[in-house]
C-alpha cells in the first residue's frame, strides 16, 4: 500500500512548500508494532539517474532474505534539504518490486533531523505507511554536544528551541558517529534501540550497511538480488 501524496515534477519552491504541509502528517510514536523484518535504503546517483537499493533482514537475527533494486530518471535537481525529490521515485520502484515487504525501515539519510522537519526518511515513510528511521552519516542540521569516544557514547542531537529531535551515537571506536533521527511513526527513543540492535561490528547498522552494498552492486548473502548492469 503506498499513498500518493503528490507529484515528482515539482520546483523547488513548490518541493519546500510540500515539505511543511506534510511534516505535520508525521506521527512521532512508537505505537509498540510486532517487528519481524527490517529494510534498509540506499540511494546513488550516476549520471542521469537514480539508483535505489532496498534490503530485507530478518530481526533479530538479520538474516538476509531479498534486496531490490531500481533505476529511476532525475527529474529534480541537487538541492541540499530537497534530496527526498531526487530520490524518492528510484525508491519507490524498488519497493514495488519487493515481495517481503519490511515492518520497519532504515534510510541512509535524514528523518526529522532536517531544517524543516522531513528528510527522505519522513517523507517516504508517508508515502509507504511503514515505520521509518533515518540513520545519516554527517550531520545537516541540529545541535549536539561533543560525543565521546567509546562504543555506545552519544548526545541528544537538539532543533532551534532545544527539542531533542534525535540522537547522534558512538557506534563503532575511533569513527565518526551517526546522526539517528525518527523518520515517521517511530521516536527517538525506539529509532536508536532498534540500530543499536542492528550494529554489528561495523560503524554502519546492518540494514543500510548491506543496501549501499547492494546499490553498488554487491549481491546480498543468500539472495539472489535483483540488480540491472546499469552502471
């Protein structure tokens, strides 16, 4: 099930416009939902299109169970803040092709942890009714204060009016931290308990560690992948 909340082909200003009305469609709680598969999303850009990876694993184990990928056109441009329009459609199409479809989501990128409150993780949890987290790499907006070296080390990652609006956390040594933030139906609190369960031994959690694999054309382990010679 995925609902249409608007079309691709948008300007920017009306892409930003589209971001304040549907940050107020996002239910920030955890509604305690049986979890028993967790997808992970990776986008990449090549030339004129987009590239969109989603993986299946098993929870709690993680186990792998199918990846899909899809190319879609660009048909927005590189906007920072605005990257849920440039990638959201390659998403989309991989999820079509899904047939384990995922009680919860992980996006390499942003949830609320944006300037106006919707990175693509927020806006495509929208779209596909499903739990969603975002899990980024580099921080785009929020305060925090210095996190501290150990495993497990983190700080509140704060807005403008001190609202704690996710989590930034230590999860490998000597590595950067991530930048967790709820996307859609989920709160901090569950968004950071359920990447801490997927952290293995490396800085990224399973689910986006094996999607951006898998988007560069890595086969996920014991899936046969579904992964066009684009690039």
């Amino acid at each position: 099930m995925v609902t249409k909340f608007h079309n691709w082909n948008l300007t920017p200003q009306e892409a930003m416009r589209i971001q304040t009305e549907m940050r107020e469609r996002l239910v920030l709680r955890w509604g305690d939902r049986p979890v028993h598969t967790i997808g992970g999303v990776d986008v990449s850009i090549k030339d004129e299109f987009t590239r969109a990876a989603i993986v299946v694993l098993r929870y709690p184990d993680l186990a792998p169970l199918e990846a899909s990928v899809e190319d879609a056109p660009l048909v927005f441009p590189y906007i920072p803040g605005l990257l849920s329009f440039r990638e959201g459609p390659a998403v989309l199409a991989a999820w079509h092709k899904l047939q384990n479809k995922p009680d919860l989501l992980m996006f390499d990128g942003q949830g609320i942890a944006h300037p106006r409150g919707i990175g693509i993780a927020s806006h495509m949890g929208l779209w596909l009714e499903r739990p969603t987290i975002g899990v980024a790499k580099s921080r785009l907006y929020g305060l925090h204060a210095e996190v501290g070296p150990k495993l497990g080390d983190r700080a509140d990652l704060l807005d403008k009016n001190t609202n704690v609006i996710g989590a930034v956390i230590r999860t490998r040594e000597k590595t950067n931290p991530l930048y967790i933030s709820p996307g859609h139906l989920m709160d901090v609190k569950h968004a950071v308990e359920y990447v801490m369960a997927c952290i293995t031994r490396y800085r990224l959690p399973e689910p986006t560690r094996w999607a951006h694999k898998v988007a560069g054309g890595e086969n996920l382990p014991g899936s046969m992948g579904d992964q066009p010679a684009l690039f």
